[in-house]
C-alpha cells in the first residue's frame, strides 16, 4: 500500500510537471504585452544625456537594453507612471498627454534655464500591441 501511494504520487507530480509545462508553452506563444517606444522628440536647453533622437524600449515590464540607446534617471520619473496606463490601453488624449491621436508626449523633470545648467527633454510616447517577442523596432 505504501508502495502504491508512492508510485501515485509520483505519477501525480510528473502529470503538474507536464501541466506546468504545457501552460509555459501556451503563454510564450500567446503573449500580447504591449512594446512601449519612448523616443526624444525635443530638446529645449542642454540635456547632458539626450542629444536629439535617441529611444527608450520598454516590452512588457522590461526595458529592454539592447534596444534603449540611453536612459536618465530624471526622465523615468516622468515616463514610469504614464507607461502603466498607456500599455493598459488607456487613451493619451484623456490622460492630457495629447491633444489628438495615439502618441503621448511627456516632458522631463529638468525646467532648464533660467533655473537649471540643464535642459528639458520632450518625449514621444507609442505603443506596439500584439505579441511583444515577434515586433521589431
């Protein structure tokens, strides 16, 4: 009798295995997070990180840094907040983000002259639905 129990023990934990297996496959090949491309739209001032250009890619909750040509600590305290809502779907013209269409603009927390030595960096933010591993930027 011990010997049964064992063996279906056993039994039962190579079935969740395979269980456990089987749900993983299923949810790397359904995933549908957003990508969040985050690129400098404009420069006002003297940023000591942007120049003019460069992007931020955010896939799912990972910045992804073999796609993100900088990042600047200053910058993410604007983005990080707004990049939550914007990849759950929620309209950047009803976040006051924009006046029309689907990018949301968001500016740096940097004012710039007369305050700073800095400079104050307006991003535009898009978003990619659809599976986040198959898009390319």
């Amino acid at each position: 009798m011990l010997r049964q129990t064992a063996v279906s023990r056993c039994h039962t934990i190579w079935k969740l295995g395979q269980l456990k297996n089987y749900v993983i496959n299923i949810i790397k090949t359904n995933v549908t997070m957003s990508k969040i491309i985050i690129k400098v739209k404009e420069i006002r001032g003297n940023c000591v990180v942007f120049k003019g250009g460069e992007k931020i890619v955010i896939d799912g909750p990972e910045i992804d840094l073999n796609k993100t040509d900088k990042i600047c600590i200053h910058a993410l305290a604007s983005l990080l907040h707004y990049v939550v809502a914007l990849r759950e779907g929620i309209d950047p013209v009803k976040l006051g983000l924009a006046k029309k269409g689907d990018k949301a603009y968001i500016q740096c927390v940097d004012p710039g002259t007369p305050y700073t030595n800095g400079g104050t960096v307006i991003f535009e933010v898009s978003v990619q639905h659809g599976n986040s591993h198959s898009n390319e930027i």
